[in-house]
C-alpha cells in the first residue's frame, strides 16, 4: 500500500510522482500548454478592477527554494522535507497559482506571505475569513478569498489567515483524526462539480494497444 504520507519520487527521470487523487485531480485541471510554471518567489500578483494598483504575496520561505522538480500535467514541486510547494501549471493571464501540501503530522503550521503594495494602502480581515485590500480612501479594491483545505480522506481542514506585521499569514488547525497528506488552497473549479460534489481521480492505469498507459475517467464523491 502507498504511504499517503509522504511524496515518492521517480529515480528514474527525476519526476515527482503523484498518487493521491485529489492532487492529481486538481494538476489534470490545468491548462494544456508549453508555458513554464513561475518560481514561487515571483509571487502572486492581484490588480484592482479600477487599475488603481496591485498587490503581491510572496510565501516567505520562497527565496530559500531551489529550481524544484517537474511533476505531471505541467507542474512543478519544491520539496521541503515534512511539506512541499506545488506550483501547477498555469494560463499566464491568470498569473502565478501556489498550493501547499502537508505531508505528515511535523509539518508546520503557519505560512507566511510578504504583501507589497502601496504604502497607503492596508490588509483587512473580514468576517467570513476572507481578506480586503483597502486603498487610500479606505475602499476595498482587491479581495483574497478565505483559505480552503482538504486531508487525505477528503474531509475539509480548517485553515484561516491573520495579520501579523503587514504579513498575510495562513493557518492550519489540524485535528489528532486529520489524514495526511493536507493539500491546502487546490483551485476549486478543478474539483467542485456545479451541485457541490468534490470530485477526485481514481487513476488507475490501465494497459491499451500499442503498450501505451492511459488513466480511467473521473468519478465523484460526495464532500
């Protein structure tokens, strides 16, 4: 039986090898062209609708990440012992995307994002745990959406931001009975069906002519 717990990896080539199905749901989801994946340290870019300005997140741990190493459908994982930072591929109008992945019991606990954005402006937390970014005037022109996890046995993992000294810092409160692997912040358009199933991969290969290995269709699970 696999170890859920921990990322294997391909000696052969060097790829990451992903067997839990909800990432390799949300990888499959991305977009099918050639374009690199951005390091982490290039951050997470958002504008105004107004033009106004744009803010930047940058995981500060990410500058301490080497060049990573390519995993399925595009993606890219930096390695970091009890968790890792999976980069799937992305449109590059969408800008940069970051998940996290939690892979045992040791892993940390809080992540830290640097904001840069104008000096006038400043981070509100709102009370459904979703953040606005507030300009001079004191109006909110870029929201964050509340963070969102899910454990090895797709069951939800309460995880919150606060802020700590213009850091965005992201939270995770695990509980003793929360399976591992956690993967926090998947894009919920690659696995939330329109009626609110959570949908994962069963990928199980199979043989086809020729000695090529394809994977089986999706199937849905009730969140």
């Amino acid at each position: 039986m696999t170890d859920r717990r921990r990322r294997t990896f391909d000696s052969r080539d060097g790829d990451a090898e992903v067997v839990e199905p909800l990432l390799r749901a949300v990888l499959s989801y991305a977009p099918r062209d050639e374009s690199p994946t951005p390091h982490p340290s290039e951050g997470i870019v958002l504008g105004a609708e107004n033009g106004s300005g744009t803010i930047r997140l940058e995981l500060v741990i990410a500058g301490d990440l080497d060049s990573g190493i390519p995993g399925p459908f595009g993606s890219r994982f930096y390695e970091c012992g009890s968790f890792e930072v999976i980069v799937p591929q992305r449109d590059p109008r969408d800008g940069a995307l970051l998940m996290i992945h939690l892979l045992d019991a040791s892993a940390p606990r809080k992540f830290e994002f640097a904001t840069s954005m104008p000096p006038s402006w400043k981070l509100r937390l709102e009370s459904d745990g979703s953040v606005s970014v507030l300009d001079e005037l004191g109006e909110a022109v870029i929201f964050i959406g509340r963070p969102w996890a899910f454990d090895a046995d797709l069951h939800p993992v309460h995880v919150y931001y606060t802020i700590e000294s213009g850091l965005l810092v992201q939270n995770v409160q695990a509980e003793a009975d929360t399976g591992y692997p956690i993967l926090i912040d998947p894009d919920p358009d690659a696995i939330i069906t329109g009626d609110g199933r959570l949908v994962t991969e069963a990928w199980t290969p199979r043989l086809v002519a020729g000695g090529v290995v394809e994977e089986v269709s999706p199937r849905s699970l009730s969140s």
